[in-house]
C-alpha cells in the first residue's frame, strides 16, 4: 500500500488552527493559513531607522506527514506580492520527509516572509498566506547518507 501525505495539528496549536486545503477541485497547491495575527515589518522603516533586516515568521501550526521520496515544496501566493507587498524570504521553502515530528518543534511549518512597502502590513489569523504542494524527487544510484535530522529551520547545517 502507498503511503499518502497528510496535514495535522502540532499539539501546542490553538483550538482553531486551520488545516490547509485546496481551493478548488483543479488546484495543485494546499493554501496554508495563519495561525494567529502577525505584523510584518517594513524594510523600508528598518532601513531608514538602521535596524537590523530579519524576515518574519507566520507560523501555521501545522505539520505534514510526507512519504519517503517526497517533498513538501512552499510557494508565495501569486497575490502576496502584488496585492499586500510581501514576498517569501526564501524564495521557495522545501519541506523534507524527516521534517515531520523533529524534536525541536514537532515539523511546525511557517513561512518566512519581507515586506517590501513603506508601511508595516497586518496578517490576520486565518488569512490564506502560502501554498504548498506535494512533489516527489529521486535519487542517485551511488547516494548514500546516514545522517539524521536532528531539528528544525537550519538544523542540517551549511550556514
């Protein structure tokens, strides 16, 4: 039998945490929603103010579970630029298989996004924010890695 992905709560999620779902019957993408009301800053007033640039995070409170050979890919709504002015940080998130229960917060996926407008822009709990879309990769003959996950965001090192 094939194993199939699917989304869930983390336990520490709020009651009202929204599983992602497609929009409609054609859509290859889950749209993921925020999970509480977020402020993401202007870069334009963190320039001019000297602050440190960071991108935020909208968490989601979500984890998936994702078969072996298969990623979840993260993609910016096509809207998100043009219609509030953020933009994904990193461009296109990639969701690993042995993501899913990490110890460091259980596979919480979150988007990390700039907001590139002179003004901060507000994230409401329940707004549609990402997408994502299940994918499945392949893998060289002569690949051989035993490593193990051992967290979350960065966890497997290279910056």
């Amino acid at each position: 039998m094939i194993e199939k992905p699917f989304f869930e709560k983390v336990s520490y999620a709020p009651e009202d945490t929204i599983i992602p779902t497609r929009s409609t019957k054609d859509a290859a993408g889950y749209d993921f929603f925020a999970s509480e009301d977020i402020v993401i800053p202007s870069l334009f007033k963190a320039l001019h103010n000297g602050e440190t640039l960071k991108p935020t995070f909208v968490p989601t409170h979500i984890k998936a579970f994702i078969p072996k050979n298969m990623f979840l890919q993260l993609a910016n709504r096509s809207g998100n630029p043009l219609k509030i002015g953020i933009s994904m940080a990193n461009g296109v998130g990639i969701v690993d298989a042995d993501y899913y229960n990490n110890p460091d917060n259980e596979g919480h996926i979150q988007g990390i996004f700039w907001n590139m407008t002179p003004e901060d822009v507000v994230i409401k709990k329940g707004q549609k924010i990402f997408q994502g879309i299940f994918l499945e990769y392949f893998t060289i003959e002569n690949d051989v890695v035993d490593a193990e996950r051992g967290g979350g965001f960065g966890s497997t090192g290279g910056h």
